[in-house]
C-alpha cells in the first residue's frame, strides 16, 4: 500500500473510531444517548474530523500535530472534547504513517521507542496543548507543571505524572493497558455478540471497573473514584452475564440510570 493511500486509510479510521465510541453507550461520558458536561456528540463528531485532518499531516512534527487539534477544536468547538483521544491516537498513527503497517507485536515495542525518542523541542507543543485543553482537575504540579511549560523531554514529564494520570501512564509503559486490557475486553465482547456498539461498551466497563479513574480521582477525590469503580462492577457483570441480546433494553435502561447518577453528580470518566 503506497503511503498516500495508508494516509488516507487511517484518516477514516480515526473518524470511525470517534464515531464509534459516540455511538456506544458509556456510563458517565458523552454518547448518542445522552448529552452531558455541557458537551453533545455533535461535538465530537465535528472534533473527530479535525483529529483526523491533523494527525495525518506529514509537514507538521509530532508534537505540533497535538498542538493543532486542540488550537482546532479550542476554536470551532469551543470545548475540550477530545485531548485524551488526541493523546493516545497521536503515537500510533505517527509511527504507521512512517513504517507502514505492523503488527501487534511490533507496534507495541515502537510505541515505547518512538515516546521516549521526542525531545524537549518536539514535547513542548504537547505541554501547550494541554494547558489549552486544560483537563479537569489538573491544578499545579510541583515539578514539571505544563502551565509552565516545562522543558522536559515528554517521557520524563509523561513518568513523573503516571501515578496520577492513566494517560500519562500508558506514555510511560508503551500503552501497557490497551493492549494487556482494552483489546482483549474489545476482542471478548465482539466475539460474542458481534455488535461493535456493544463490545465498546464492554471495553468501557472493562477499565471503569478494573482500573481507578485518574479524571474521577482528580477532581473528586479518591474515595468517590473508588464508589465508581465498584459500581462499575455490578454493569459489567450486567453485560458479562447477558448471552445475547434478548434483554438489551432492560440492559440500556439500568446503564442509563448509572449514566444519569454520574453526570447529576458531575463526574465524567
């Protein structure tokens, strides 16, 4: 496949994996069936596209790729919808634009290579978009605080921040917990029910119940990021235990409940 046609295959990707998680039903966030946290889809649909656009330039380094979805977004959405997303897509699509498609295996070993190669010039946008962004509950730091722009490499800053932040975590780790978690719950729940919508939702409860939520953590303290977690549990055996979708609607129900619950409480995982 030439590079101009992967270019444009992961372009479309990115807008359907946006527009994928729109479309699952995720306790707390922003989806199809419900607005929240003064955010709709419509929303992330339109930052999905800006994502897209940005993230598969070739005349803008990997820092500055972060810098302009979110200088984007900041200016024709008007809210920070996607920074977590930006940040996570941002390594992987740069490392097949320039090696083509991989693996599992060796996109896994190139994640950590690739992070731990930016420098200070190349990670500094990166701390400017975040500070653009400005993540909830993200207040002061010590060492290394991005409303500062610290000039750090992005590893360093990304290490001294992954006790607190699951993102910063799989900067550090060569996202450790998407592919040890989040693909085999997506391969699990797919395989079972083959409804895309659905297994998405199962990957979602799979880390809401599984990992405690370093958004929910910050802004709400420990021991209500704790009370999620294990309420998490109880709808994930909801979707675990249903065999097929004969009680779907029953399902949808009490997970909007749970989605109502945590949005009238202002927590977003």
């Amino acid at each position: 496949m030439k590079k101009s046609q992967i270019k444009s295959f992961l372009k479309k990707q990115i807008k359907l994996s946006c527009y994928a998680e729109m479309d699952s039903l995720k306790p707390g966030n922003v989806h199809k069936y419900s607005s929240g946290h003064g955010m709709t889809a419509k929303d992330f649909y339109k930052s999905a596209n800006i994502i897209a656009n940005y993230l598969t330039q070739n005349n803008y380094h990997f820092g500055k790729k972060i810098l302009k979805c979110v200088e984007e977004i900041k200016k024709k959405v008007k809210k920070n919808t996607n920074l977590g997303i930006i940040l996570l897509f941002a390594p992987v699509i740069s490392i097949l634009l320039k090696n083509g498609f991989l693996d599992k295996r060796n996109l896994y070993k190139k994640i950590s290579l690739f992070i731990k190669s930016q420098n200070i010039k190349s990670s500094l946008p990166i701390f400017k978009a975040i500070k653009i962004a400005a993540p909830g509950g993200l207040g002061k730091s010590n060492r290394y605080d991005v409303n500062y722009l610290p000039k750090v490499t992005l590893y360093n800053a990304m290490n001294y921040s992954s006790k607190k932040d699951l993102i910063a975590k799989q900067y550090v780790t060569g996202f450790k917990d998407i592919f040890k978690i989040g693909l085999p719950a997506y391969k699990k729940f797919q395989s079972k029910w083959h409804n895309e919508e659905w297994a998405l939702t199962g990957v979602y409860l799979t880390y809401l119940k599984q990992l405690t939520d370093s958004h929910i953590k910050r802004k709400k303290g420990k021991e209500i990021a704790k009370k999620v977690k294990t309420e998490a549990k109880k709808y994930y055996k909801l979707i675990e235990n249903e065999k097929n979708f004969k009680n779907i609607d029953k399902i949808t129900k009490k997970l909007l409940f749970f989605d109502k619950k945590l949005k009238s409480n202002n927590i977003n995982p």
